[in-house]
C-alpha cells in the first residue's frame, strides 16, 4: 500500500499535469463536494491541497465525527436524517449503543470518572482529559463496517481512513474524469471547446480525424490568444508613448 501522502501528492501532480489551458486548479476541484465525499472538513481539504499537514486527530473522535458528518450529508429522501435506530438495527446493534458512542465524545469527560468507549467495543481506558494516540484502536471493526454500509456503501475504513487517504479516494473521480477527456478528443470539445453541435457530430469522424479536428480548433485558440497578448502589449507601449 503507498503512503498516504505520496499517493495524495502524485494524485494532485497527475490531476494538474491534465488541467486544460486557461483553468485552475479551483476551476476543476469543488472543496466543498471533496469534503462531503471524503468526510475530512472544509479547511483540512485545503490544507492538504496545499500541501499542508492536517492536525493530528484521535481515531475514534475522527470516526464518530464522520458518523455525524454521514448522518447530516446522506440524508432520507424527504430530507430528514436517519435515526440511531436505523443505522443500528442495519448491524444488529441498539440504538444506545450508537448514540453512547457518538455522545461519549462529544461530552467533557467527568474528572471522577474516565472516558470510555460502550462496554461492548470498549478499548483501553483513559485519564480524564488526556488524548488518545492517532493509533488507537476505536469501535470495533464490525460497528464501522456497518455504519459504512448503511450509508450507501460507504468503501470500508472510510470512517477511521486518515485525512489524506480519505481525500485521495474523494479526487480519483475528479482524476477519472479529466483522464476521459485526455483519451477522449470528443470530450475535449465538449468541455474545453463548448462546441456543441460538432461535438454531436463527432461521432460520424473516424477517431484520427476527430483527433485532427481537435487539433486544428486547439491551433486556432493558441493563435488567437497569442494575437491578444501581442494586442494588449501594444496597446500598453502606445499609452507609454503618450
């Protein structure tokens, strides 16, 4: 398996080096859809797009954040959120099971007594107030998975992934997408070109001579945007002048 990081960075090289001429990186990279795919917040997507290193989180808070986050994004048809008994009942759990879990970190621990996990998925105890390591273990196994595939078959370890691993998975769509347009001379003229009606009789060209209709319409914009920027330096050298 390839390390979290340098698989997010070599998913972001690739995704840059297919990035169309005239568009950005923001143009193709929606923070605010990869967040709710990934389930890493807002402005950890962007530190990490960035570059940056996300701050460090225990598992279980990271885990049952993301039961929240799944609970307030995947929403029932009428636009309200499953209930704790829902989700539960799907593995075979009760519902105070869950709602202990999620409420257990949410909640200042008592300094008489420790923070703990529900009796069933225990894991080891704790001083009130202290942390626990990025390593720790957190519900069991088969709670995640469960939660994992009520909510739409979620990939399983998407609750407990690592921010990086988690918006790496989020991008291979975004990757996908621009790969097809790579490949695809069609989808180049769709996307890039917004010619609608050629790219609707693009399929009566053999591919050779799609690519080649590509081509000549990419020769075309290079020049006319060459003749812009000789326009606009001669414009600024004829105000100079005056």
């Amino acid at each position: 398996m390839r390390e979290t990081r340098r698989a997010l960075a070599e998913t972001l090289s690739r995704i840059g080096s297919l990035i169309g001429d005239g568009q950005s990186r923001d143009d193709v990279l929606d923070v605010e859809q990869l967040s709710r795919e990934s389930g890493v917040p807002r402005d950890v997507v962007r530190m990490l797009l960035d570059g940056e290193e996300p701050p460090a989180e225990d598992i279980t808070d990271r885990i049952v954040r993301r039961i929240v986050h799944l609970r307030e994004t995947r929403l029932r048809p009428d636009g309200t959120r499953h209930s704790y008994d829902e989700i539960a009942a799907s593995y075979g759990a009760s519902r105070a099971s869950l709602s202990n879990l999620v409420n257990s970190r949410r909640k200042t621990p008592s300094p008489q007594m420790p923070s703990r996990q529900v009796l069933s998925e225990q894991v080891p105890s704790q001083q009130a107030g202290e942390r626990r390591p990025a390593r720790s273990g957190g519900p069991l196994a088969s709670t995640q998975a469960g939660i994992e595939t009520f909510f739409f078959g979620q990939p399983n370890g998407w609750l407990s992934a690592e921010p990086q691993a988690s918006l790496d998975n989020a991008l291979q769509s975004v990757l996908h997408g621009l790969e097809g347009e790579a490949a695809d001379p069609m989808a180049r003229l769709r996307s890039t070109h917004g010619l609608r009606e050629l790219a609707a009789r693009a399929p009566q060209l053999a591919e050779d001579e799609l690519q080649l209709v590509t081509d000549w319409i990419d020769t075309i914009l290079q020049r006319r945007n060459a003749q812009r920027v000789r326009g606009s330096g001669s414009d600024s050298s004829h105000t100079e002048g005056h």
